[in-house]
C-alpha cells in the first residue's frame, strides 16, 4: 500500500479506531506480530487484533490444537468436554471463577453480567467505567447512537472513578439504586490497589455487584488478568479477546452464589460450546503459562514505552505512551495551543507511513521481538520530529492531511454536543461525525473504489 497524496481527504473513524485511507483496509495474512496488507506490505501490528493476538498470528501450537478439532467437529449443540476442561483451568487461573459460562464475544459477556446483577440486586441502573460493547444496555450511554430505546437512557451513567466522595453520592442517591459498577480496571492511568478496593467498597456498600470487564485486560497483565495484577476480587468477571487467540470466545465467571442465577436470565447461545475456539483456547491457556506470555509482554511494552519517552525528551515534547505496559497508548498534554488529541493522530499518521500499525494503543503479543521494537523507536523518532514541529508552529495545520484534521475536530465537536457541553471520553464508542465517515466508506462506498482512492496514493 503505497501512501496518500498530500491534499487527499482522509477522513479517520472514530477516535481510537483505524482509518481505510491511512492504515490497512484489508489483509492477507500474519506471522507472529506482523501484518501484510492485501498489496504485499508488511505492517509491525501494535493493534494485534484489538488485542486478540497475545501469543503471534499463527501460533504453531494453537493452529495444530485447531486442525485437529476441525477434524472432530465443531458444534455438536451440547457441552463438550474440551469446554469442561476449560472451565476447570480458568478457574485454576482466576480463583473468583468459580463458574464459567462461554459466550462468543465479549459483548454477550458483559451483557449476561449485566443482565444478572439487575435480575440479582432487582435494580436497573448501572455505572460504568471504559469501554463495555455493542449492546443497547451500554449503548445507552450514547445519546447520539440511533436505534438505542430512549428510555434505556437513564438505567445508565458514568462512574466517578478518581473521586470517591462523588462516587458515594452516585451509588447512595441513584434512583431505585444501583445493580452494579462495571469496569475495565485498568484504564489508563492505572490505579493503585487501594484505590480500587476502595472504589469497590463504595460500590458493595449500597449492595451493588462489582464487575470486571477484562475482555482487554485478562490473560494480558497477568496469568489471572488485572484482578491478580491488582490483587483484588471483582464478584463477576468478563474475559475474551486474547483468551482463544484470535478466535470467537469470550466467557463470564463467577462465584456460585451469583451464577446460581443463570438460568433464569436466560443465558444461552448456538455457538456457546463451539468447540474448534476451545481447541485453541485451551492451547492458548497453556502457552500462556508455559511461556510466561505476561512477562513478556511487560518487557515487550515497558521497551516501548522508554523508547517513545526517550525520543519526546531529547525534542522537548510533553507525551508518553501511559497506561501498563501490555496495554499502553500515546497520551499528550497541550502544548503551545496544540490541541492533544490533533497531535495524537499526527503522530499516528507518520507511524502509518512507515507501516507501523497503530491507532495510538499499543497491545504487544509474545511474538514480537527486538527487531520490532527497534523499527518502531525508529518510527516514534521520525513521528514526533513532526510532532515538534507542529507545537513550533502553534498547530498542526499543514502537517496532516486536510480531510483527516477536519474530520478529527468535526468528530470532537458532535461528541462534545451530545454530552451536554463537556466532550465525551475518547472512545470507539462515541459514534460522532468521523464514525459516520466510517460507514460512508466501508459500508456504502463500492470496495473497488476505495481501492482505486487507495491506489492514486504516491511515496511522500
């Protein structure tokens, strides 16, 4: 994939998400922590599947666990062994884990865990905290997303993380109270575990479930996800992603006493006990230990974060990749007028151009070794010389493409009017002006199109 022409317009989808025009609209392949693109280029993929990939695209040992299953069949409509075995070593990771229930993705985890803490408080509203998926209890949060019910917008709000007094309020003066807080526990930036101790206290105080959306975080931090990295223990948890290494399975768990109520929240899905991602999850899970993946990915991510941090000191620039290491992301303060979030995307547009895949998160996998991260210093080294520049000038105008900077600001404009005046936290979620760009090119543009836009692209 060859790069834009400098006055194309490249509008970028929501904030946090990949662009046709600037990163790969389609693959054909990976190895290990590399991509290649349907043109032949190889990309180091930071993404790694949204963080599906934790050990490398075609991972020897779980695609033998997959062929051989294949032969075996895949859903056979009952509980499979290979599933039973996988409830047994989940929990032997995760001790809250009492009882596992598969899903297919982490939607149809965190959604069930929803579902039953309201069916177990007999409460409605739930606070949240990150990112929790597609479906309308979370996608209420979002006045501008069409199609929700309106009257599911008040069974939901944003949880007060820092601020524990707000929070006692949230939780004490809730109408009809609150079923649960759900959260993705280590968003950046990461917390102290007294802090999210004493965050979950406030929550079972008003007698209200805490869950752990770890569908990003599990499996990532550590062998028992951000729980045992933070040594705490949520009363439901959520797992996925990176739990079958890139196949559909996602799972919920818990301990008895709640998940005794299953039934009667009617869980259950066709492709629950599909067997071929069992296969792989179970291969996965092993490797995950075998090979001390964690490890390696806090070393793999820590490299990244010093070389990123090196490069912005030796230009004078206030940025560093934040969050932990496994999971960390470009952050920038505003400098000289800059806005933060513009120069974000500016350096994510130089990373693209020397195939460099990132949205600005960064999400290691086991495969990916020294080379990969001496590329990328490289590339940090080259993006924020044009960051520098940009906060010389007092702007990134000129800079980025037109159509790419338009579109980031008309994104944050509808973002921040549909949350009453205070923008909206930077999230795939927030479905805003460059979401819609999104559809307009993925969804109804003909593919032979975009390929022909992508194809008048000339080397800058």
């Amino acid at each position: 994939m060859t790069n834009r022409e400098p006055d194309e317009p490249l509008p970028p989808f929501a904030d946090w998400s990949l662009n046709p025009l600037l990163h790969p609209s389609c693959t054909i392949g990976g190895t290990g922590g590399r991509l290649v693109d349907e043109d032949g280029v190889e990309w180091v993929d930071w993404l790694s599947g949204w963080g599906t990939n934790l050990l490398g695209y075609a991972d020897p040992e779980v695609a033998r666990a997959i062929a051989l299953q294949a032969t075996d069949g895949c859903g056979h409509g009952v509980e499979h062994r290979l599933g039973r075995q996988l409830q047994r070593r989940l929990h032997e990771l995760v001790p809250s884990a009492e009882v596992v229930v598969f899903g297919k993705n982490g939607s149809d985890a965190t959604a069930g865990a929803v579902r039953l803490a309201r069916a177990i408080t007999g409460r409605e509203r739930v606070l949240y905290h990150g990112y929790h998926g597609y479906h309308d209890w979370y996608a209420a949060s979002d006045p501008s997303c069409p199609g929700v019910p309106r009257g599911l917008a008040g069974t939901i709000a944003p949880l007060p993380f820092w601020d524990l007094g707000a929070l006692e309020r949230a939780v004490r003066e809730a109408p009809g109270g609150v079923a649960a807080a759900i959260l993705d526990p280590v968003t950046a930036p990461v917390p102290e575990r007294g802090h999210m101790q004493a965050v979950m206290d406030v929550v079972r105080s008003a007698g209200a479930l805490v869950i752990f959306d770890e569908v990003g975080t599990g499996f990532r931090l550590a062998p028992g996800g951000a729980q045992e990295f933070l040594g705490v223990v949520p009363d439901l948890s959520c797992f996925s992603k990176a739990i079958a290494n890139g196949m559909p399975l996602s799972a919920l768990a818990g301990p008895v006493r709640f998940m005794q109520h299953l039934g009667a929240i009617r869980w259950g899905m066709t492709f629950a006990w599909e067997a071929v991602s069992m296969a792989a999850a179970t291969a996965t899970l092993r490797a995950l230990v075998e090979r001390r993946v964690p490890e390696r990915l806090w070393a793999t991510g820590e490299a990244l974060q010093r070389a990123y941090r090196e490069a912005a000191v030796a230009r004078g620039l206030a940025t560093e990749l934040v969050g932990a290491a496994p999971r960390c992301q470009i952050a920038f303060g505003e400098q000289n007028g800059v806005d933060a979030v513009e120069l974000r995307w500016l350096v994510v547009a130089q990373l693209a151009k020397q195939r460099v895949l990132t949205t600005g998160v960064f999400l290691p996998c086991a495969a990916h070794d020294d080379n990969d991260v001496e590329r990328t210093a490289q590339a940090f080294a080259v993006a924020l010389d044009t960051a520098a520049k940009a906060v010389s000038a007092g702007c990134v105008d000129g800079l980025m493409a037109p159509g790419l900077l338009e579109s980031i600001r008309a994104n944050r404009a509808d973002r921040t009017t549909h949350s009453g005046g205070e923008e909206a936290p930077a999230a795939a979620s927030r479905p805003g002006a460059s979401q819609r760009l999104r559809h307009l090119v993925r969804d109804v543009l003909p593919h032979g199109l975009v390929r022909r836009i992508q194809a008048r692209r000339v080397a800058s």
